[in-house]
C-alpha cells in the first residue's frame, strides 16, 4: 500500500486511493465502494463514494482533536 495515493474530491465527495497502471476492469464490493484492477487482476485503485458520509464516526472526533492540538 506503500505506492497508493489518496486524493479527495470534495465537489463529488468521492476519496480515491489509487496507484499508477491501466484500470481493466470494476469491482463494486458494497454499495458506495469499487475496486479498480488491472489486466492481471491486480488492484490499482478503489473509490468510496459518499465518503463524507461513511466516515462521518471518524471526521467528527478527529475534526475535535485538531481544534484542540
């Protein structure tokens, strides 16, 4: 996981971690989650749609403890 990149777009709210290669092929794994693979099954990327959403129990407290550092 060392290679993946992580980016956010906020006007989609879409979080993406992603790794260079060719995307060959779409996994949705749960609803809201993709998995991108490459020609040899490999996983080059994965999508979480809705991520303000789904990890709103995580933002939230780490939002609190930012304030406060």
């Amino acid at each position: 996981m060392d290679d993946f990149k992580v980016f956010y777009d906020d006007k989609e709210d879409i979080l993406y971690l992603a790794r260079k290669g060719e995307e060959a092929e779409v996994v949705e794994i749960s609803p809201g989650v993709n998995m991108e693979l490459d020609s040899k099954g490999n996983l080059i990327g994965v999508e979480l749609f809705k991520a303000s959403h789904m990890f709103k129990d995580v933002l939230k407290p780490m939002g609190e403890k930012l304030q406060i550092a």
